[in-house]
C-alpha cells in the first residue's frame, strides 16, 4: 500500500504543550479560568470533547461564512477565554440529556403503540 493513503495524525500533546498549544495557536487566555483549572477540565474531559467540537466558532470566517484557514490551519484574530470553551461544551451536554430523554420517551410511545396494533 502507498504511504501517502494514510492520514498522518498530529503527534500527541501531553497537558501542559495542551496548554501552550492553546495560548499560542488558538489566542485562548486563562483569566476567568485559570491554567491549573484548565489542566483539571482537560484532564477529566478531553481536549478533543472540550476544544475540538467548537473551535470554529472563535476562528475567523470568510465572506461566506466559512471557516478561513491558512496551511490548513484556522485563524484566530481575537483572544478567548478557556471558560468560553468549557461553557459550549457543558451547554451541549446538558442538551444531549435532554435529547436523550426525549428520545426515550418517544420510543417508549412507539412501542406501546405498536404493541397495540399487533
């Protein structure tokens, strides 16, 4: 097989290059949280659960309202504080319970009903 039909992953990062990888690539501050809270958040969570699902949110977009990025990277013109990032991702996970119950009870319906009819 060629070598080049393989993706190449980014090597892993451990907490602290996390840390600075944020600071420096993604203009994410540590004032409202600050870094010794974001290493706990990161650890118990994940960086790719707590950053990667809304880092386009901060990056900047084109005129059609879409992600720029240079060398495949995105830009970021403006700081953002950590919290920002971990508020998105506790929002979402309080709205995947809701979807989750929701879901049940809807199946729980359709099965009674379905039990009805055969």
């Amino acid at each position: 097989m060629n070598q080049n039909t393989f993706q190449q992953y980014k090597p892993a990062k451990n907490i602290l290059e996390q840390l600075q990888y944020l600071n420096e690539k993604k203009r994410v501050q540590f004032n409202e949280m600050n870094k010794e809270m974001a290493e706990n958040k990161l650890l118990q969570y994940n960086y790719i659960n707590v950053i990667t699902p809304f880092k386009h949110k901060f990056a900047k977009l084109d005129k059609k309202k879409e992600v720029e990025k240079i060398n495949g990277n995105h830009i970021y013109e403006k700081d953002v504080e950590f919290s920002e990032y971990y508020h998105f991702f506790i929002d979402e996970r309080k709205n995947i319970q809701l979807l989750l119950k929701i879901y049940l009870i809807l199946k729980y319906i359709l099965n009674q009903l379905l039990l009805t009819i055969f």
